[in-house]
C-alpha cells in the first residue's frame, strides 16, 4: 500500500479507526485522501456520528435500566430453562 489510499482502503481505514489506535503510516494516509476526497470526509463524519449517537443510546439505556416487567419476564424465560 501506498501513501495515498483508495476510497476502499481509505473506508476501511475510517472503519478501523473507531476500534484500534492507526499506526502512523496508516494515519498519514488516510488523512492524506481525506484531504483530498470529499466522499471519504463525508463517511468519516457520518461513521463518528453513528458512534457517538450510538454511545449515547447505550449511555440511555443503561440508566434507564430494565422495567420490573422486562424483568419479570427474563426470570419466568431463564426458569422455564432449567
């Protein structure tokens, strides 16, 4: 791979990013193509929004926590399994 990447490496990059830290040659060309194509930025953004729209919807649910009828229902459901 070369220093200037595909829209296909470039996504894939993008992608990775969120779960791992990029070694720097990575870095410097995703970042390079993100300069450079408008589309990639775009899916850049729109894959960090899914993230932290996601990250907040887990946040909510976790505080919210289950209703006593949701929990009513998971013990009769791991009941009927033993």
């Amino acid at each position: 791979m070369g220093m200037l990447k595909t829209c296909k490496e470039t996504s894939g990059l993008v992608t990775q990013s969120l779960d791992r830290s990029l070694n720097f040659r990575e870095r410097v060309g995703m970042r390079l193509h993100l300069m450079i194509c408008t589309n990639c930025r775009r899916f850049n953004q729109q894959m960090h929004l899914i993230r932290a729209w996601l990250r907040n919807e887990d946040e909510a649910s976790m505080q919210s926590g289950l209703s006593e009828q949701g929990r009513e229902r998971i013990a009769r459901n791991l009941q009927k399994e033993e």
